[in-house]
C-alpha cells in the first residue's frame, strides 16, 4: 500500500496545484493531506482504510451522508438514459418541486455547477439593469469565475487581480465590501449607484466560518440595492436545503431578485441553479439575448436524485430537527470545553452548521475579522482531530457540516476527540 507521503508525490507530479480544487492539497495546515478511497454513513475512509467522523461532507452537498437518497432512482436512470441533449420531463418537475420551495424563483435555468449558476446569475442582473457594477463581500464565496474572486472566502483568498490571473478591467466592475456593513453599501450606492447591477450576498455564510447576517443587514441590502436600481442576487449555494426546504430567505422571510442554489440539490450529484423573476430570466436566449448552456445542464443523473433528495427532506421533515439537536450538543460541548480549558472562543451554530474560530471575542461578523483567527492553532487542533478519526476540513475558512448519519454517540466521540485535541495543542 502506498504511503501519504507517495500519494502526495504522485498527486503533484499529475496535479496542478496538487489536487483538483486547492484546499484538497491540505497546505492550510501543513503536513500530508487527507487522502480518501470511500465514504459509508457519516464516515470517510483514507487510503489505509481508517475510517473518520467527517464533518467535511464534501464540503456541503452530503446532507445525507455517504448514503445516496433514492440511489434505486439514480440507477434506474442509467437504463433510460444517462444524458439527453433535450428537455425531458423530470426535469421540468424538478424545477416546478423547486419553485415551491423557493416561490422567487419564478422561472429558472439548470446548471452543473455553483459556478455556473452564479455567474449566470449575474450575467443576467447585468442584462437587465444594462449597467456592469456588481458588489460583493469580503469572505463570501461565489464559485471561480473571475467577477467571484478577490477577497473571496473558502480557500480563494485572492487579493491581487493581475498576478491572480484576473483582468483589471473585470475587477474595476467589482465593488468587494465588508460583509453586514450596511452604511458601506449604502455610502458605494451613493455615489456609484447608477452603475450597479447587482448587489450579491450569501445571506447567511459558510465561507468564512459561519457568520450570520445582522438584524436588518439583509432588509437593508434589499431596500438599498433597490432604490438606487440595483438588483439583488442571494447566493444559496449552502444554505438553501440546508437551513430547511425555504433556504436563508424562507426562513427570513425576504424575497431577492435572483438566487443561485446546488450542493444539497443532488445529493452528491453536480447539479445547480439559478432562477428568480420572470421578467428577469425572460432575457435567456432564445427569449432574450442573454446566452447561458451546458452539455450537462439538467443532467437526468442529477435531476434523479434531486427529485430523491426532495422527496426524502418532503416526506420526513423531522430530519431536520434531528441533525439541529445533534448540531446544538456538539456546540454546547465544544462550548463546554472551551469554558473547561480556558480558551475565550465562541461556537456559532445553525440548523446542522457547527463553526467557531481561534479567536477571542464576540463571533465574528466580517471577513477582516475572520482573518484575525489564528491560522496556526487551527492547524495544529486539524491535526490533532485527525490523530484522534475526526476529518474536519483543512482550512480554518471551512465550518462543520452535519448529516442525517452522523449519530449521538458519533458527536459524543467527537467531543471526546476534542477534550484531547484541545489539550494537546495547549501543550
Ligand atoms: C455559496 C457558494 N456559492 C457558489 C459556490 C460554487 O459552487 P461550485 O463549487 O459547485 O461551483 C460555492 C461552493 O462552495 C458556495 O459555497
């Protein structure tokens, strides 16, 4: 069997960057980096077998575990067709099921990817409104595309344009603001309104640790961007399926222009979205003259176990108060031990979220203060977790996702875990 180490090599002498999407290659906190060949329940495997509790869950879209809902619908799919280049009927369903979740979603358009989905999004507010501006915020994470990065959260910590391989003439468009800063918004609206498309937001996120929005910061984001003929575009990458069937908005009770939504969607299957007025999405092509496609738009594989994923959360909605009580004993007992051990650190948690930084203080509210944790410790408790078969994910940017699978005596195991991490990095 190969060792971490030979993995590593062989991944860097194939790899550019050494993995596929760069927090994969662990250089956030240093030695070799987790490298995986199953997943079962709420465990994942590394290339020795040993199995860990993962709280990474592919980094969201695992609300269910390793076990794929509806997988008998996934593979009768494989038998009437793994991809048709044309509309087919589930997928017509999938967007009406989807729309009752999400009433602003008045009409929407498949995609492959969270990427996709946002900058189709965007293209679009900039069609509409015929102005390019768009305002972003420090610490959220959008997918890849050039107006997504600089400053972005997640392991995009991109802050130089050029050198990022990012044309200035993109990032003169981009206005980035510190996250619930509502006067900053409204002093940029002030005097650049006139040339802002859209203001886009994860309205609560995952990407810089969790952080939530303040009261009123998101009604103050609509009204602003509203008055000065901006749009408004809620990135529910995470948190639509995850804080519930409504999402972040359902559950605010606010209504965006546009929104963008995926992971959960396929239960592990890549597919997204995005969506929102109809007299918005009516400038797609062949409508309007707004080009966005994809080979695997609505792909019949994804759209399958979409349908599965929905009627699983439908018909059992009690799921979500499960996973909220583990979530809430997990940090009440991470919370505990800090109290127990002297670390002034504050755990936020929501629905199945668990996040807290190695930073004193209230939890934070923007990405300059997120930037304030101590990358380091978070490194050495990474580890040491690790030692003890607990899988975060290997950046202190990331929070802990909970699943159905996860178990009370896996979160029990998972405290006791961190009763001994957190001694042994005091030491
Ligand atoms: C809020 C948010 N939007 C968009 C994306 C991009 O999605 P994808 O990785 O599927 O392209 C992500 C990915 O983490 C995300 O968290």
């Amino acid at each position: 069997m190969q060792t971490g180490e030979e993995l590593e090599a062989q991944a860097w002498a194939v790899f550019g960057g050494g993995a596929s999407s760069p927090v994969r290659a662990g250089r956030r906190v240093g030695g070799v980096p987790f490298f995986q060949q199953a997943g079962a329940g709420a465990l994942a495997y590394d290339h020795t077998g040993r199995a860990y509790i993962d709280y990474v869950m592919g980094y969201g879209p695992l609300l269910f575990g390793y076990r794929m809902p509806g997988s008998e619908r996934v593979k009768a799919q494989f038998d009437t067709g793994v991809l048709f280049g044309s509309t087919h009927h589930a997928e017509i369903r999938l967007a009406e099921r989807i729309r009752g979740h999400l009433p602003s979603m008045e009409r929407l358009r498949f995609t492959t990817t969270g990427t996709e989905a946002v900058m189709g999004a965007v293209r679009v507010a900039r069609a509409a409104t015929k102005r390019s501006g768009l305002v972003r915020f420090g610490g959220n994470y959008h997918g890849h595309t050039d107006i997504a990065l600089l400053d972005a959260g997640a392991s995009a910590e991109t802050s130089a344009p050029q050198a990022a391989g990012i044309p200035a003439g993109v990032a003169r468009d981009v206005h980035v603001l510190p996250y619930n800063d509502l006067p900053s918004l409204e002093a940029l609206l002030a005097c650049e309104g006139e040339q802002i498309a859209a203001v886009l937001l994860e309205p609560v996120v995952g990407n810089m640790g969790l952080v939530l929005p303040v009261p009123g910061f998101l009604e103050g984001v609509l009204s602003a961007a509203h008055a000065a003929g901006a749009l408004v575009i809620f990135d529910e990458v995470i948190s639509w399926l995850r804080l519930g069937l409504g999402g972040a908005q359902g559950r605010l009770g606010l209504q965006p222009d546009l929104t963008t939504i995926g992971k959960i969607l396929g239960g592990g299957l890549p597919i997204a979205a995005f969506g929102g007025r109809a007299d918005l999405l009516a400038c797609l092509a062949p409508q309007g003259p707004v080009f966005t496609g994809g080979t695997h738009a609505g792909h019949p594989l994804a759209v399958a176990a979409g349908h599965a994923v929905l009627d699983e959360l439908e018909g059992q909605p009690e799921l979500y108060d499960t996973m909220r009580r583990r979530a809430e004993y997990l940090a009440q007992g991470l919370q505990r031990l800090f109290t127990r051990y002297g670390y002034p650190y504050q755990v936020v948690w929501l629905e199945s979220i668990v996040d807290f930084k190695f930073r004193p203080g209230d939890p934070i509210r923007d990405y300059t203060q997120a930037k304030e944790a101590k990358a380091e410790v978070f490194a050495r408790y990474y580890h040491a977790m690790r030692e003890r078969g607990i899988l975060l994910a290997p950046s202190y940017n990331e929070v802990m996702f909970l699943s159905t699978e996860h178990t009370d005596a896996q979160v029990e195991e998972t405290l006791r875990a961190a009763e001994g991490a957190l001694l042994a990095i005091k030491h």
